[in-house]
C-alpha cells in the first residue's frame, strides 16, 4: 500500500491506447477500459484525489472526467509547470504524488513526483524513470492495476 494524496493521469495511451478514431464528419472517439473506471471509483472511495492532465484540448477527454467524477486539465502545453504550479498551490508534498505518463512530454511532470507509473507499452524513455511498469498496456486496465498496488488489500474487499 502506498501514502498518495494525488494520482495525475495523462489521457492518451493511459486512459487509452493511445489510437484515436476519426468519423468522416470529423468527430473523434477513443476506447477506454471499464476497469480504469472501477479503479478511479476505489480510489476516489479511499479519499485519493485524481486528476487527468492531457496537452490536447478534446471534447472526449472533458466528457470521460466529468462522467468518472473527476478534475480535468486540458490544453496543456507544458505538463512540468502544470504539476509545479498544483504542488505550490496546493501545498503538497510530491513523494504523495503519483503521476502516470506514457510519452516523452510526460518526463519532466514525472521527474517532479515521488511516484512515476509508465503503462507496459510507454515510451522506453518513460519506463526507464518509472518506479512501476504495469502489466497493463494503455487502455487495457493501467489504473485498475495502479489502484490495486497503491491500496493494497483494501481494492480487492469492495
């Protein structure tokens, strides 16, 4: 079980698998996995405050917070000042931070907590300053798996 205060989840390839589909009047849809909702569920219950942070600015992204009851920042150029900005505001201590990322924007935010989660197919970049790899391929049930290891027992009982 892991002290966290704060799980900041990247959107595209955590979330997702990181593929986006394009309708031919333009709309986009992308797949999200059912368990990613349970385990936000379980955390949200265990008093862990979550937060997608995601450099696009996407409709999709807006509706998938507000329907798993969660903050969303969107249209973030850079994810580093984003997460500087919300542990000096918030006054938070970043070794109760987890971030997860997938892709190279997401290392200097990860570099600035004390938690670093890459989903099994991330960039090797980002694997390589995780403290975790899940098993878990983006899209395929990353925060169901974080919630487990962050919980402990306690994810399994509900």
């Amino acid at each position: 079980m892991l002290s966290v205060d704060l799980v900041i989840l990247d959107f595209d390839g955590v979330l997702t698998d990181n593929r986006v589909y394009v309708f031919q009047d333009g709309r986009e849809a992308v797949v999200c996995h059912r368990g990613d909702g349970w385990g936000i569920g379980l955390l949200r219950a265990a008093q862990i405050e979550l937060l997608i942070l995601s450099t696009e600015t996407n409709p999709v992204v807006s509706e998938r917070a507000k329907k798993l009851h969660i903050d969303c920042l969107q249209g973030c150029r850079d994810k580093a000042i984003a997460v500087a900005q919300l542990i000096a505001d918030r006054g938070l201590d970043p070794d109760r931070i987890v971030y997860v990322g997938n892709d190279t924007n997401d290392l200097q935010a990860m570099e600035l907590v004390g938690h670093r989660v890459a989903p099994a197919d991330a960039h090797m970049a980002v694997r390589s300053i995780a403290t975790l790899v899940t098993v878990a391929r983006g899209g395929e049930g990353v925060v169901r798996e974080l919630a487990d290891v962050i919980l402990g027992d306690e994810s399994t009982n509900k």
